[in-house]
C-alpha cells in the first residue's frame, strides 16, 4: 500500500492505463476521433510518466505513393473506391480483382472537406495497411482517403436535423441532371421539380426532364397535365418515355452517352425501372406505389455509380421530397427563379423586389395579366417561406 504524503494522488493501475489505451486506439481505428490518442507509459514506481503521442499512418504517405480513383459508393466509414486499373500500385501492385476497393476514410477527412465523400469524386488513395483486409471494422481496411480532389460540380441535400453538416452532397463531378417523374401515379410535384431545376443552375448544369410512365396515358402527350406542360417550356430538354413499350429509350441513351449524369426523382416515379433497362447490371430494386396516399416506397437508399454499355456513367440517388437551398439569399431567390423573366433578365423596378407585394414588380404584373402560372407563382413563394 503506497503513501499518499509520499506519493501524492494514488494513480491507477498499469492494466488499467493499457485498457484505456487500448479503447482509445480502437475508437481511432474506427474513425469516431479526430486527435490522435496519446500513449502514456510509467516506471515501475509510478513515477515520471512518458507521454507520446501516437503516429498516424497517413502522415507519412506522400502523394508520390498515392492512386486517384473514383468513389463509385459510400458508407458511414468507408467508401468503394474504383481504381484506374487492376495494376495501379499503391507501394505494390493491386491483386487480382481488386480494380474496386473498400477504403476508410477518417474522420479529419470530412472535416477539411466540410462533409462526407461523395459518389462521383475523385479521391487520392493510399495504402495504410499491408495486410490483408479482414473485414472486421473500419480500422482493419487496407486503403485510406488521403484527400478528395476539388470538385467541378456538385448536387447537395438537406442533411438531418442531428447532423453536424447542414447539406450533404449527393453525387459530385457531374455533367447534367436527370430529374424522372411520372406523369400520373405519383401525381407531378411542381415545387420539387423547381428545387431541383434552381440546384441545376446555380452550378450551370444543364437539366433534363424524363416523364416516365407514358404508357398509363390513353392518349399519350394529349393527357399531359396543365403543370407538366408548364414546365416542359423552361426545362433544358423533355424526354417522355415508356420502359414498358421502349418509347423515348434511345433518344435518353443518346443524351447519357459520354456523360457523367445524375438520376434523382421523388419515391415511386419509376427511377430504378428506367436505371434498370438503361443499365442492365444495375439490377435495382423496385417498388409499386401505396394505394393508400398515392406516394412511392424508397427502393434507392444509398447513391450509387453504374457504367453505361454505350459510355458515360450514371448516379442513381435516393428518392427524395426535397433539396436544400439554405444558402441562398432571397433576393439572389427572386432574380434566378425559373420561368420569371425572358431570357433570364430581372426586370422589376427594384432590385431588392421579392415578388410578394412590391410596387413596380414584372413578376406580379406577368401573375395578372395571366402570363404566368399561378402554380409556379406557388412553387416560388414555398421555397421562399421554407429555405430555413
């Protein structure tokens, strides 16, 4: 029994410090700490503790070491990782098979991003583990997310409420946005689809419109809704289709060919059926629409990459009811509004005008004269009231 005048504060056990040690390596491994432990060893007497901190294997894997890929799917720690080919080296050849891998990725590489990888960005990838990949938790993977190389576009979300991050991106690096929906069963959903049309213009993508579900018309364009005709005439291109009788596929192929193209859409509009002829590998899931509100089942819970036989890649990303634009101001809202102005060009007698009650606004002279839709009129002043 030691002598607490002798010396000082009774300290824990050895094998408690080492049990300690070795949770907080386990936590580290596994991503949830940014810091890195640190390893603390003592005398036999208790005495003179050396402290020392723990050496991150990332540290030292220069870029020279390093492979980009692309994340073709994430998960909450780890993301699979498509590699240029089956021989890159990352200090040694690939094995066979290994053009996909599982890499983790910390969580200090969330934070210098300022959120999770995404599907579609370019990553620089390291080895940090020579052995092989057992697959028992985040901490046992071979590869590491170095860096995520800047990104030339992005298509982001609300994140949850819970969440440390406001958005979260749904794919990255793309080309143009494929936004399905159906003509009947789901009914269209206006203020979605201009969510997703202002996403679209702010990164000067261009925005195509896929009306599937043709088949379920009796006299095909003819039974097109008043909303739906209103919208095809501000959308990029309008492509109906049918993956029942094959109307309209080609003409999508010819538009997906060579590009990296995102498909969003809200539950049930028939995305994962039109993916799925598009991409026979994909073999998605499908669902039928409740018969009690009339709304899809999620089928799509994660993004994912596929590759299309005829070139270019398309991101699938869950059926979603919204899409954020916390961000933008609302002046910046009431002068890019699709559909307000001709040619995009703000002609109200203030600049600051909201569109709501203002002296002098085109807008609501346009609403009036009944040159615009009262249901877009409708779409902007929810997206107006809702951006917090």
């Amino acid at each position: 029994m030691r002598d607490d005048d002798e010396y000082g504060e009774i300290r824990t056990s050895r094998r408690a410090h080492r049990s300690r040690r070795i949770d907080a390596l386990r936590e580290w491994h596994s991503g949830v700490v940014d810091e890195l432990p640190t390893k603390e060893r003592f005398s036999r007497e208790f005495k003179k503790a050396k402290i020392k901190q723990l050496k991150n294997p990332v540290a030292n894997i220069g870029e020279e070491n390093c492979v980009e890929g692309l994340v073709v799917e994430v998960h909450r720690r780890t993301c699979e990782v498509r590699l240029p080919s089956a021989e890159s080296s990352l200090r040694g050849p690939v094995g066979a098979g290994e053009s996909t891998v599982t890499a983790m990725y910390r969580a200090t590489t969330s934070k210098q991003l300022g959120e999770f990888p995404a599907v579609g960005d370019k990553v620089l990838l390291g080895l940090v583990n020579d052995g092989e990949d057992d697959g028992t938790g985040v901490g046992s993977q071979k590869y590491c997310v170095v860096r995520v190389q800047p990104r030339k576009s992005e298509l982001k979300r609300p994140g949850p409420r819970d969440s440390f991050y406001k958005q979260q991106t749904l794919a990255a690096n793309i080309d143009q946005v494929v936004i399905v929906a159906s003509v009947t069963q789901p009914e269209f959903n206006y203020g979605f689809m201009d969510r997703f049309l202002l996403a679209a213009n702010l990164n000067s993508l261009p925005f195509i419109l896929v009306l599937t579900k043709m088949d379920l018309l009796e006299h095909g364009e003819d039974d097109l809704s008043a909303d739906i005709r209103d919208f095809m005439s501000i959308a990029d291109k309008v492509i109906p289709v049918s993956v029942k009788s094959g109307k309209g596929l080609d003409e999508l192929r010819a538009e997906l060919q060579g590009k990296s193209s995102v498909f969003s859409g809200m539950s049930g509009v028939g995305k994962s059926t039109l993916v799925n002829a598009l991409v026979p590998s994909a073999s998605l899931a499908t669902g039928e629409v409740r018969e009690k509100d009339g709304k899809g089942r999620h089928t799509t819970i994660s993004s994912s990459l596929f590759d299309l036989p005829e070139g270019g890649i398309v991101i699938d990303t869950p059926g979603i009811r919204s899409i954020g634009l916390m961000d933008m101001e609302p002046e910046t809202l009431a002068k890019i509004f699709p559909g307000f102005f001709d040619s995009d060009l703000f002609t109200c007698k203030f600049s600051n005008c909201l569109h709501v009650k203002e002296t002098g606004c085109a807008v609501l002279k346009a609403l009036d004269e009944g040159t615009l839709s009262r249901a877009r009129y409708r779409s902007y002043l929810r997206i107006l009231n809702s951006r917090d």
